[in-house]
C-alpha cells in the first residue's frame, strides 16, 4: 500500500564524469562574484536577485550552463522549494550560495518542491531536475525527511476510495512490520467491547468493507529502556467526511478526502521516529472511520457514550473528528505518556483565523507551546499558537449530557471551542499539544502544487529530537 519513494537528491560523487549544471542562489544585489559575460547576461535578463527570479544562461556552444535563482533580501533555504519544480531536467549541484544558508534545509527544500502524485496518471511525468548535494550534508537524514512529507502527502491526495479505514490499517501495519512495532487493531463491532464507543458511533453508518477501527502501534528504540519516555501520537483519520446527517454541501465535501491528514501526519511522523532510532517508547493511535449517512448513522440530539465515561451530546454530525479523537486521547493517557502530540484536519475556524498555510497550536504547557513555534521557526514548517481560552468552556456545556460537540453560537471561536473538547480527554500526565492543520494546498504555485502538504511534521520532528536525542539533524 506504501507508495514508492521517488528521490531527486543524489549524494556528491554522482557528478563526477557528468557535466552538472551550476546553480547560483543570490541575494538581492549579489552579482559581484560572476564572470563578466555572465554579469552582462544576467543583466540583460533583468536579473537582480530578487525573490524569486531565475535565468539560465547558456554557454559558449549553447547548452545550459549556469542558472541563477534569486532568493531576495533573506536568505531563507525555503525559497529553493520554488525552483526544483522550474529547472529543466538535468543534474545540478549549488556553486554559490549567500553566506550562512543552510545546506541541508535547501537540499530538504529541493526534494519537497519536487514533489509529484501522478499515481492515476496514464503517461509518467517528465524526467525531473536533479540536485547533487556536498559532504557535509547528512543525505540520508535529509531524505528520511523528505520521504515522510512524500508518505503523508500521498496518503492525503490519494482519493477515498482508495484510502479507507482498512487502507489506512495496512499502511500502519506495513511501517510496524519494517520497524519491529507492535500493532492492535479493534474493528467494527469488536470497538464496543474494546471501549471506543465514540469511535464506533462515528463510523458505524458506512458499509461494512469500510467499517471503523481504532489502530495502536507500540514501538520501542533501540536504546529505549522500560524507564524511557514515552511520546504518543495521535491522529484524526476521517477517510471521507459526509457531514453525517448534518449533510455537507456538495462544494463542502469535494475536499474531504483529506480528512484523514491528522493520521497521515502521525503515521508518517512515527515511521520518521522509528527510522531515526530515536530513544523513546512511542504509541501511535489513529481512530480510522468513515462518516456516512444510513440508517444506523448517528443523528442531532445522540447521547454518545466515550472511553473516559463522559457523555457526549452530538449537537452537530459534522463535528465528528473531535468524537474519534476523545477516545484516542483517553487510551494515549492510558500509557502514562511524557509527551502527547495530536494532528487534526479539524476545523474551518482555524483556516479562517490563520490561513491554509500556518496549522493552529494549542497547549496549556507553555514550555511545549515555546518549543514547537521555535522549532518550527528553526526548520520554516510554520505554526502559531491560538489560546485555550477558559472563559468559553461553558460553550460545550449540555442540558442532557456530560458536553456537547458543537459549542453555542456565541463562542464564535470554533478552533479554540474545538481543542477545549479535546483537552477534556488529553491525558493528565506530561504535555499535550493539539495541532488543527489543513493538511492542503488550496493554489498552484511552483514547489507548493495544488493537493496534499505536509505541515507542522517537521516541526514535531525538531522538538523530539531537541527533547530526547538521537537521530540526525536535517
């Protein structure tokens, strides 16, 4: 089920006896350092190094030889996200670069911005352009990076009817089987007797061949004793989103598909993890249904019945993913975790207050807040911190239950209502943060294609290598 990776990064020896293209990435300004004929070239173009710009420039019988990309007034590696996706086909290896630039963020950006799914596409794509990368560059670092982008992406973009709930489960059960994890699987009925009524509510409408299930993988670093932390990530894994009876229109349902990018987020993150050998215990738990419309769906004004023993009024069937993710927070507090990341598609709100691009923080740990905006900073996966605001607990009150699942009108505030419901359920040892990304692309731009991005995986990354050691820095 794992789709193949696909890699333009070669290591530096691979250039030799080939003619590889130079590439010069400037600052704005910053033409000093070319040849003359090449100045005037550049120049003749308009070319000054501002963001974005790209000449080629031949040589003397004609071919390609030199290709200068303008990264602006600051020097951020990111930018060459834009130009892998430009070039044409060829080998290419950095000559000049602004002082200070990250070699391995630009060589990370290189392979994101290369990235293509054509997996229903009758004829391959063209040949792509390739970056040959320096000594000092840990490549495999920078490609295990790169391939859990790729494996969280293709997982989004591939349509529903080929990424249910049991799709979902055999991509899990492929990264248990090639790290050594252990892996559970509750399944259908099967969820009641386990204790994930939420779960079960939530997907129990859909047709038998998608029925819902909660997936748990448990794996163990090599020098990970019993007395090591334990990190659990958890994952949203809505694998098409119907509204339920609180019927999506059929705009609001073209892009629900991704609706499952909060478990493509932590699968991917957790094979990183378990890739890097990075000394923790780790569960990874992913709630994985499909919310349908039948006669045994749930319905406005439900009384569900979740693991942590609250009661939960459905005010809304279209507010379903914090339903599987109750669950799934009360069994990650179950194993005692130091550290509990959630990833969800979750809310509209929070693309309303920040944006397709930047993901949504919430934490009560300020220390854990402070670390992943820093780190996400420090690796350009950007995500900004929105509050847990207490004075709009009361929106989730209920008159016949325990909480409901949409808060009153005057809450205004859905992200910040949402991730109040989840706190509820997070575990109450160690830190917990709740990420609402969008895990999408809503414009076509060069590097950045319509479709399925990879956000704030990176991020977490940085914070649990920071944290706990081990692993290479990319």
């Amino acid at each position: 089920m794992l789709h193949g990776v696909s890699d333009p990064l070669l290591p530096h020896p691979a250039a030799e006896g080939a003619v590889a293209v130079r590439l010069a990435l400037e600052g704005e300004g910053a033409l000093a350092g070319l040849a003359a004929p090449q100045r005037a070239f550049a120049a003749a173009q308009g070319f000054c190094g501002k963001a974005g710009q790209l000449v080629l420039c031949p040589g003397a019988e004609g071919a390609l030889e030199l290709a200068l990309f303008g990264l602006g007034g600051r020097a951020d590696a990111m930018a060459v996200r834009g130009l892998a996706a430009r070039l044409p086909p060829a080998v290419y290896r950095i000559a000049s670069a602004p002082e200070g630039l990250d070699a391995e963020l630009t060589a990370l950006a290189w392979a994101l911005g290369s990235y293509r799914f054509d997996r229903y596409k009758k004829a391959p794509g063209q040949p792509r352009a390739e970056l040959t990368v320096g000594a000092g560059v840990d490549l495999e670092a920078v490609r295990r990076l790169a391939h859990a982008c790729q494996l969280a992406r293709d997982l989004v973009n591939t349509p529903a009817s080929d990424m249910g709930p049991l799709q979902l489960e055999t991509v899990a059960r492929e990264i248990a089987a090639a790290h050594g994890a252990e892996i559970a699987v509750s399944l259908g009925e099967d969820l009641l007797a386990a204790g994930y009524p939420a779960v079960h509510a939530v997907g129990r409408a859909a047709d038998p061949a998608r029925a819902p299930r909660m997936i748990e993988l448990a794996w163990r670093g090599s020098e990970a004793g019993d007395a090591a932390p334990l990190v659990a990530l958890v994952g949203k894994g809505v694998c098409f989103d119907t509204g339920g009876l609180d019927l999506k229109t059929s705009a609001g349902m073209r892009l629900m598909k991704k609706d499952m990018g909060g478990a493509a987020h932590a699968l991917a993150l957790g094979r990183l993890v378990m890739q890097a050998d990075l000394p923790v215990r780790l569960v990874v738990l992913v709630p994985a249904v499909e919310n349908a419309v039948s006669g045994d769906a749930m319905r406005p004004g439900d009384v569900l019945a979740s693991r942590k023993g609250l009661s939960i009024e459905v005010g809304n069937t279209d507010a379903e993913g914090r339903l599987i993710l109750a669950d799934a927070l009360t069994r990650a507090g179950e194993h005692a975790p130091q550290l509990t990341l959630d990833f969800a598609t979750l809310t509209g709100a929070a693309r309303v207050a920040l944006g397709p691009e930047v993901p949504a923080l919430f934490s009560d740990d300020e220390a854990l807040a402070a670390a992943l905006m820093a780190a996400g900073e420090a690796v350009r996966d950007p995500l900004w911190r929105l509050p847990l605001w207490p004075g709009y607990e009361e929106a989730l009150d209920s008159e016949v239950a325990d909480l409901k699942n949409d808060p009153d009108a005057w809450a205004q505030a859905g992200a910040v209502a949402a991730a109040l419901f989840l706190k509820r359920f997070a575990p109450e040892t160690g830190a917990w943060a709740h990420i609402d990304l969008m895990a999408w692309n809503p414009r076509n731009r060069p590097g950045w294609p319509a479709g399925a991005e990879a956000q704030t995986l990176r991020a977490a990354f940085a914070l649990l290598q920071a944290r706990y050691g081990g692993g290479a820095r990319a």
